[in-house]
C-alpha cells in the first residue's frame, strides 16, 4: 500500500511539473537572488548568479561575502539604476 501510494505522488508530482511552461524573466534571469528590503546569509554560503538589492542600500547586506558569490552583487546606492516608485 505505501509503495504503491509512493510510487503515484511520485509520478504524479513529475506531470504537474512537466507541464510547467519556463518563464522568460529577461534581464533578471541572471540573478540568483533579488530582493527589496534586505539579505541576509549564514556562512557559509554559495551562490551562483548575482545578487541584487533594490531600493534598500548596500548596508542592509547582512553576512554575505563576494567570495560567497560567484556573480556580482549589486545594491541601489552602488550609483545603477533604481526602479521607479508608484505612489
């Protein structure tokens, strides 16, 4: 009973998956994290793609290192673009 029960999430959950269209994230496909507000890592850690922290500045980069990246890391107050904001 368990077996069979296992082997049906199991195949089952490769069908919904499967049927998953990719999403086109265009400029932001090369980053592995974004974020708004703030990052926080625990060492260590290995992250593979750049970072980005946006509007929040650098200082709100909590515990990660470049050696941790392998990618850049990116903030709003590094002088780049900014999104606008809505009010």
């Amino acid at each position: 009973m368990v077996l069979v029960l296992s082997v049906v999430l199991m195949f089952g959950l490769q069908d919904v998956m499967a049927a998953q269209a990719p999403i086109y994230l265009g400029a932001a496909g090369r980053f592995a994290v974004l974020a708004g507000s703030e990052i926080t890592s625990v060492a260590p850690s290995d992250i593979w793609g750049d970072v980005g922290l946006s509007p929040a500045a650098r200082s709100k980069i909590a515990g990660l290192t470049p050696a941790e990246v392998v990618g850049a890391i990116f903030a709003a107050d590094d002088g780049g673009a900014v999104p606008p904001r809505f009010n």
